[in-house]
C-alpha cells in the first residue's frame, strides 16, 4: 500500500476518528488541569502507534503506519478542534 494509500485509509478510519474526537472532548473538559497541546500531542501519539500495533499487526511496516497515523490525527485533530470552535462560536460560548 502506498503513502497516499495509506494516509486516505487512516484518514477515512472511524475508530481513529472516533478516538480522536473522544480525545478532544476529554481535552475539552480537562483542560484548565492539564492544558491544552500536551494531552493532545500525547494522545495522537498514542493513537498513532495503538492502531497499527493493534489492528494491523503482520500487514506490514509498522514505523510507515505510525509516522503516517502521526500526521493523518494532525489533519484529523485540526478538524476536530476547527469544527468544535466553530459550534462553540455558533452556540456563543
């Protein structure tokens, strides 16, 4: 599988994005203990390596699959986090 492959597969993942959006909202409510950029940095990297060692495990280069997944949860969070400012804007809070 190619890098673009690859990077469209992970970008199209539910699970991630699922986990990604849990990560956010969790962020959301814990942020004035914890802050903001390091639980999420932690997180994506958790993310990132979690699901190939998990779900992909004997399919192939597992360094590719996390540094991919690395960038694939920065476009997803950005989203993330874009989407939510813009609700949160919308609702005036």
């Amino acid at each position: 599988m190619g890098l673009f492959d690859l990077m469209a597969a992970q970008l199209s993942d539910p699970f991630r994005i699922g986990i990604l959006i849990a990560l956010a909202a969790t962020m959301l409510r814990t942020r004035q203990a914890t802050g903001v950029w390091r639980p999420l940095a932690a997180g994506a990297v958790f993310v990132a390596v979690l699901i190939p060692i998990t779900l992909q495990a004997g399919q192939g280069d597992l360094v590719r699959a996390m540094a991919v997944g690395l960038l694939s949860n920065a476009v997803l969070l950005a989203a993330i986090l874009g989407l939510g400012a813009l609700v949160l804007r919308v609702l005036g809070r």
